[in-house]
C-alpha cells in the first residue's frame, strides 16, 4: 500500500471510494440509510470545490485508491472513507496519523469529526473520544452520528 498526498486529479476517485465505503461491506445502517446517504458515487463541481482547500491523504494498492482521509484548515476531518476490502488493513490508522501529524504542524490544537457508527470503534481507538451522540437527515433518512474529538495540545 502506497499513501501519498493526494492531488485534483485523484477527485474523481475518492468520489468512488466514498460510494463503494457507504454502499458496499458491512455497514451499521440500512440499505435505506445507505443508499439516502450516498445515491451516487460523488463528482462535479460541488465535489471539487469541497475538496479542494483540504489535505488530503491516501491509500492505494497496484494505482486503485483504497481509502481517504481529509483535513480542513481548522482541524475538522470532513472525510474518512475506506474501501470494504481494505478495512482491517491499517490503512485507517496510517492515514489517520498523517492528518493528525498535518495537524500538528498547523498548530492545531485539536482535531474532530462527524463520526458514523461503523467508524466510531477504529475513531475511539485512535483517541478521539466521543463528546455527543446526534441525529441527522440526509436524502429523507436519519442517521445517529457522533461528534468526537482528539486533543493534540494542552496549550490553548
């Protein structure tokens, strides 16, 4: 598995990996849920001017790309998907200590996400610890979710 900063180029890519990370494998929510969260693999210009302030990482094994993680500049991972047959690989971790060490050298104090219930126990091993439990809606269907967050100084 190579991990690598990813690039614009690689947009279009992601937008498939979220889609077969939701979709596909073992999942905490319904087909429903799934199919209401993610009806598309995401792409276009909506998709590209959400990604593109972000650091980026990924994971890719013989040029397919396994999974993503993303940073935005005040700490938030906006995205962490990883593919169904990469999941136990460690690839989450590996991408995980990249954002957080991209963190560090922004001088960001903490790191949080929005957090599904099928990311929440590899979350919590990683230390993020959940501060609330929430309900959302996306596409017509709800989605229990948690916000959790990972202290990286205690400097403020």
């Amino acid at each position: 598995m190579i991990v690598r900063q990813a690039s614009e180029a690689d947009f279009g890519a992601l937008g498939q990996v979220m889609f077969d990370a939701v979709r596909s494998g073992p999942s905490a929510y319904s087909e429903d849920q799934r199919r209401a969260w993610t009806p598309e693999p995401r792409r276009g210009e909506a998709w590209m001017a959400r990604l593109a302030p972000q650091f980026i990482v990924l994971g890719e094994l013989d040029g397919v790309v396994q999974g993503f993680m993303t940073l935005t500049d005040s700490g938030y991972i906006d995205c962490a998907f990883i593919r169904p047959g990469a999941r136990g690989s460690g690839l989450f971790r590996e991408l995980f200590g990249q954002i957080e060490a991209a963190a560090r050298s922004k001088n960001l104090f903490r790191i949080w996400a929005h957090v599904s219930l099928t990311a929440q126990p590899a979350a919590a091993a990683l230390g993020m610890r959940k501060v609330e439990d929430e309900d959302v809606e996306f596409g017509g269907a709800v989605f229990r979710r948690a916000i959790m967050e990972k202290y990286l100084s205690t400097e403020f």
